[in-house]
C-alpha cells in the first residue's frame, strides 16, 4: 500500500504529459496525429479508482499510525520526473510499434515530442511531489490524532479559570490558609 500513492501520481502526470505534449504539437483537433489516442480516455477510470485508492490508504496509514520518514523534495521531483518520463517514452514507442511504424518514425516522434515532454514532466513531478507531501501531512495529523501513547487531557468541567480553581479548593481552605477553625458539629 506504501507504493500506491507515488503510483498513482506518476501515472496521472505520464497521462497528462503524453495528453499536453500532443495537444501542444497537433494542436486541438489531434488531426494530425499520427495514432489513435482515444484509449487515453479508457485509462482515467482506472485512474480514478487508483486516486481513491490512495485517499483510502492515507487514512489507513495514518489510522495505524505507521510513520515513513519523507524524502527529500529534489530527490523526489527528480524520480517523479524520471519516472513520468520513462512511461512517455515507453507509451509512445508502443504506440509507434502497434501502428507499425519503423524505428526512424519512432525516434523523429520521440525527439519531437521529447523536447516538449521534458519540461512538462519536471512540472508535473513537482505538482506530484506537492501532492505527495500534502497526502504525508494528512498521514501525520490523523496518527496524531489516533495516536494512543500521548495522553488525553481531560476536558474542563466549567468556564471558572484555572488560577480561581486553585484559590477556591477545599483542600486548600481547610489547611492552614483558613482564617478560623471549621465549626464544631452540635
């Protein structure tokens, strides 16, 4: 379940690179693209429920109280980017191959679309990272809130401050503090 999460980022932003780098070259339309990418719209159920999934395991993990140290922010944009990346570039070499392309028309696909992926895939790796971080805090406020070893305090009973509750106890009356003895029972 740990893996879940950065899953499923990954995979929305390989989705959103691939669907950005071709709106940005074919423009709107897609007339000119060069393979049918209507399964792209089949994927985002799949991704949805993945997302949910990764809500769900936020909450399990922070219910159980299970702490994973965060890593840090540069290393994790830069493995998200590599990762966005390496699925575009595995994506658009399937597609080329299917649409039985040859190798030259693959790589001209890929160096085109290349120079636009990469920015975009450093974006979104960051976004992801955002995300990540976030789905960390969420994490972290419910095992605190679910955290068994901190103690409860106990709610106060009246809107009298603390210094006059001092003031007016018993105990302290009765002692020494008291300016005559308490009065004897008839």
């Amino acid at each position: 379940m740990s893996a879940l999460r950065p899953v499923t980022l990954i995979a929305a932003g390989a989705i959103a690179v691939h669907e950005l780098s071709y709106l940005a070259g074919f423009g709107t339309a897609g007339s000119h693209a060069p393979a049918d990418h209507s399964y792209v719209a089949a994927l985002l159920p799949g991704l949805a429920i993945l997302a949910a999934l990764a809500l769900f395991a936020t909450v399990e993990r922070g219910v159980a109280g299970t702490r994973t140290p965060p890593a840090s922010p540069p290393t994790r944009v830069l493995t998200y980017a590599a990762a966005i990346l390496a699925l575009f570039f595995g994506q658009e070499t399937v597609e080329g191959l299917l649409a039985g392309a040859d190798p030259v028309q693959i790589a001209s696909v890929l160096a085109a679309h290349g120079v636009m992926a990469i920015p975009l895939a450093l974006a979104l790796a960051l976004i992801a990272s955002l995300a990540m971080h976030g789905l960390e805090t969420v994490e972290a406020r419910i095992a605190t809130r679910f955290d068994q070893s901190t103690p409860q305090r106990a709610p106060r009973l009246g809107l009298r401050p603390r210094l006059l509750g001092v003031v007016l106890s018993p105990a302290l009356l009765a002692g020494s503090a008291a300016p005559r003895a308490p009065p004897t029972p008839a």
